[in-house]
C-alpha cells in the first residue's frame, strides 16, 4: 500500500511519502534500529508501530499546551499525516542529567545531575557524524537565524519542563532528548515548529526508582530487551491498549 505513493525522503528511522493533500507528509515508521551514525544495525518487530504511537501522543499532549508541531493525525499503525515542513539542519538536545555524549566529552559520571538543563546543537549531517556547533557556526553558516534559535531554544525547554513532569508523572525520568525543529511558510513570513519524532529512540529515559534504562540506550549499548522497554514506556503512558498482538505478530 505504501509503495504505491511517492517517496520523497528516507531516512534512518523513517520514511516520508507525499500527503494526501497540498502541504502535508505522510511519516512512516520503520522497525530499523541505527547507532553510532549507523555503524550498528538491526530490525527490531515492532520498535515502528510502538514510537508511532508514542510519538503521537507526546505530540498531540505538546499540541494542547500550546507547543506547535508537525503531527495532524496517526493514519494507521505505522504512518501519521503530518505537515510539511523544511527542516532546520539541526538536532536540539536537551540534557538534565549526564549521560551519553556530554559524560564522554567533559569526563561526567553518568546520572549526575546537570548544574541546570543545557541545551546543544548539532549538526544534522551523517557525513560528518552531526557534530556539536555553537550559535555562531549556526548563523554564520545561514543554517538558522538569531530569531529561529530563541524560538527554539524557548520550545525546547517548554518541552523539557512539560515532558519532565509528564514522564515523573509515570515513574520515568527524562535524562535527556533530542528534538528537530521545522519552517512553515505563510506568505513571506515563515515560523518555527517542532518537527520529526518524539520516542524512546530519541530520549533517554530512566526508571525512576531502579535507573533502568528503557530507551534507545538499551540497543546501542546491548542491554536486550529493547522492544519491552519501549513497551513499557508506552504502557506506563497508558497507551499500550490496542498494540500486544501488534507486536507479538509482528505486522508489517
Ligand atoms: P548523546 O548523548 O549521544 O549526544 O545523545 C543525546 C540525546 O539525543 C539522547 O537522548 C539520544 C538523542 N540522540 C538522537 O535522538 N539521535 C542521535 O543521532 C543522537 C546522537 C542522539
């Protein structure tokens, strides 16, 4: 069913297809699991219908509380309508406590908690292998205005302090996430909203209680059980209802 529609970008996680309609996508997801810019991989049944699910419900609650996003609507398992943006080349991280790169790169111990939230910028360029740059690489190099990054500085930290609570609220702790960001044009004005996915492959989150890790971390570094984790997750978010036999059957 899908194949039939036109392809317009594939990426790691995802595939984008033309929409129904002038301005809109439809966004796929895909069982395929990269790390390490994509050095690792593998197919992981069912990972595509789970942050599907979670990304739309993640989305749906931002949209209420006033943060402006891409999601329309979840079309069926794997694929929801969504709006068309141009995508901002960059990755928005957004850290509470130290894990992952920032405890390699300032020598942290993972789990310590962060002095306040901080927040980096990436590069979205698998070539390179996204790397960190500054404000100034960002306007110099015309990638985002000074504007477009207050305005995405101020979303990722509402989304931070929203997600914080939505995530304690179920026993999970949010170390850290990674959000993109799109434009929308509307004559000759353009404005920014959140954009791509929100999923445990693109959060780290904790048990609250044990520190488990039910995220993405689980794959990159072999911890197993990654698909019951990112079940759990939804689970505890109570959106778990419909997906068992999904999973268990794997549909495709
Ligand atoms: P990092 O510690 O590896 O820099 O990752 C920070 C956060 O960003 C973490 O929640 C995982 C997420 N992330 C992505 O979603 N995509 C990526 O390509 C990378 C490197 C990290």
């Amino acid at each position: 069913m899908t194949t039939r529609r036109k392809k317009i970008y594939e990426g790691k996680a995802k595939i984008l297809y033309e929409g129904p309609e002038p301005g809109t996508l439809i966004q796929y997801f895909k069982d395929d699991a990269t790390a390490f810019n994509a050095q690792k991989k593998a197919v992981l049944e069912g990972k595509g219908v789970i942050n599907n699910r979670i990304s739309e419900y993640i989305m749906t609650r931002l949209n209420s509380i006033g943060v402006q996003n891409h999601f329309i609507r979840r079309l069926n398992l794997r694929e929801q309508l969504i709006k068309e943006v141009e995508i901002v080349p960059l990755e928005v991280v957004v850290r509470n406590i130290a894990a992952g790169s920032i405890a390699t790169r300032l020598g942290l111990t993972e789990g310590q908690p962060l002095p306040r939230s901080i927040i980096e910028f990436y590069y979205k360029d698998d070539k390179l292998g996204d790397p960190m740059v500054s404000e100034e690489h960002i306007t110099a190099f015309n990638w985002a205005a000074t504007q477009e990054i207050d305005d995405m500085m101020a979303t990722a930290l509402r989304v931070n302090d929203y997600l914080s609570g939505l995530f304690s609220a179920v026993g999970i702790t949010l170390v850290d996430f990674k959000i993109e960001f799109g434009r929308v044009y509307e004559g000759d004005f353009s404005r920014i909203i959140l954009a791509d996915e929100i999923s445990p492959d693109s959060c780290r989150l904790w048990d609250a209680a044990t520190n488990e890790k039910l995220d993405k971390d689980r794959f990159r570094r072999d911890l197993g059980n990654v698909i019951e984790s990112y079940t759990e997750v939804a689970r505890r978010l109570g959106i778990m209802k419909e997906m068992p036999t999904v999973i268990q059957g794997g549909v495709h």
